[in-house]
C-alpha cells in the first residue's frame, strides 16, 4: 500500500468472499486497500473490483484492469 507499514501482511486472498478469490492487491491514492476478484465459478466469468464499502463488477478481466488504471495505484503506490 502507500503506506505499506500500515498494511504490510495483506494478501488478495485476504478478501476471499461470497463466491469471489482475491487475485489482485492494490490501492486508492490515500492509500486503502482495492481488490480485484474474479469469480470461483469458471462459466460465471465476472470479475469485481472491492474498495471501502463499494463493488463494481465487470465481464472480462481487461474491463476490471482499464477501471483500476484509471483510479488506483499498484501495491507500491506506482501507477497501474
């Protein structure tokens, strides 16, 4: 994270949830953490984007990346 003392063990996986496995860790500019998911059912190919109390949700992973590009920071606080 940007500040990554703040959030030094946090893993995708981490945020595993109601059908979802983190695959992607990443973060706001203020630093908190943005998940990418992809859907545990293979035939369901939804991929979602976890951040505070908010999901967006996307059909293909290349959808899900051009929203984060646009919006977080990589884990290290570098642009996507």
């Amino acid at each position: 994270m940007k500040n990554s003392k703040m959030y030094p063990t946090l893993q995708p996986s981490d945020f595993d949830c109601m059908g979802y496995e983190g695959r992607f860790l990443f973060q706001t500019r203020d630093g908190r953490p943005v998940v990418l998911a992809q859907h545990t059912d293979i035939d369901c190919a939804i991929w979602r984007v976890m951040f505070g109390t908010s999901s967006v949700f996307f059909g293909t992973y290349g959808e899900a990346m051009e929203y984060c590009k646009k919006r977080f920071l990589s884990k290290s606080g570098k642009p996507l």
